[in-house]
C-alpha cells in the first residue's frame, strides 16, 4: 500500500510503499504522535524511514489494492 508522509516546511513530500495494511500504519502513526517520538516505518524493499512526530505535517494512507496482471477487460 501506498503511504505519502508531508512535513512540515518541506515542499516535496516522502512516498513509500508498505507490506503493512492500514491499519497497522495509522495505529503506529498515532502512537507516534501521541508520545512525541519519532515514526519508522519499512518499505517493501527494506528500507527504514524514520521523522520526527512534531515535523509530521500529514500522512496519507491509500486504499489496500489487490494488483492485476494481464491484458483482460477493465
């Protein structure tokens, strides 16, 4: 799933795609916000984002899709 990260001050903001479902992102994401510390999340390649929680701007979580393969009728 998609998960798009704003910061505050920034203009660009951070994109990266989650094995984890929905919820799982929102409950870490307000456990971050609650306790002023720093949210990490992993991408499905490994990697590690870490940002501080009062830098937090938004978080927009996308809808779980399940991926097509093929040519078929849309």
């Amino acid at each position: 799933m998609e998960v798009k990260i704003g910061i505050q001050n920034v203009g660009r903001e951070i994109v990266l795609e989650s094995a984890q479902d929905a919820d799982a992102v929102a409950k870490v994401v307000a456990e971050a916000i609650a306790k002023g510390s720093e949210l990490r999340l992993n991408d499905e390649k490994g990697r590690q984002v870490i940002i501080p929680a009062n830098v937090l701007g938004y978080v927009e979580i996308g809808a779980e899709e399940v991926r097509r393969v093929g040519f078929g009728a849309l």
